[in-house]
C-alpha cells in the first residue's frame, strides 16, 4: 500500500513586512499553517507578473513540507486585486509526511495594497514509486 496525503482546504495570509514573507492560517485537510516568501525577481509579462517562491508548511503535530514553487498573479481590469495561482513542488517533508514527494496546487486571490488574501489549494502527495530491481 502506498502512503500519500491529500492536501485540500482554505488558506488565509497576511505580508508581514518585518518577517519578508507571508503567514499562512490553513484548514482542511492539512491543519496547521506556513510561512511563504518570494525568492529571485519577480517577472511581469502583460498582466501577468511570474514569482519563484519557497514555502515551508507547519501541521499541529510538528511535521513539515517544504516546497519551491511557481506562482503567477494576474491583473484583472478594474479590480484592485490580483488572481494568484500556485503549483507547489514538494522539496523536503519531515514527521508524517517523511518520504513523501510530488506537487498541489491553490488559487486564489491577493490585495496587492495590504498583502491580504484567500486561497484554496488541493491535490495529493504520496511516496515515490519504487523503482524496479
């Protein structure tokens, strides 16, 4: 039987500039929280702006994933806020989910002025496929 972890829920952050990244509160299936923050230059192209990013996810009980990601937020014509995106890599996990691999992803929306937003992320991580002898 292989091990895997289904990552779904809702996410609240919040930029806390003193920090140089996110706070994430997280429900669903993950409960706990993380902390995210852009790494490199951002890239515009049109009304797309391209962010490399790390995150590092914290369950209740202790146990870690840590990701690097690809995140795009998108201007939206007449909307103050932004349409973000996010597919996380899965790098490093520890406790619980040690030895699991593989990516999720979230949606969602940013306020640009405050570094507030919401998201919903989803998807599963699960144990690297044995490879044959």
């Amino acid at each position: 039987m292989t091990k895997h972890f289904t990552m779904g829920g809702t996410a609240t952050f919040d930029f806390i500039e003193l920090l140089g990244g996110y706070i994430v509160a997280m429900t669903g299936d993950f409960d706990g929280g993380a902390f995210a923050r852009v790494v490199g230059e951002p890239r515009v192209q049109g009304n797309k702006t391209y962010l490399d990013m790390e995150h590092t996810f914290i369950r209740k009980d202790g146990s870690t994933i840590q990701t690097r990601d690809q995140s795009v937020l998108t201007a939206v014509e007449g909307e103050a806020r932004l349409l973000g995106a996010t597919t996380y890599n899965v790098v490093k996990t520890t406790g619980a989910f040690e030895g699991l691999t593989g990516q999720f992803r979230s949606w969602g929306s940013v306020d640009p002025a405050t570094g507030q937003g919401v998201l919903r992320f989803w998807g599963s991580i699960g144990e690297a496929s044995a490879k044959a002898a």
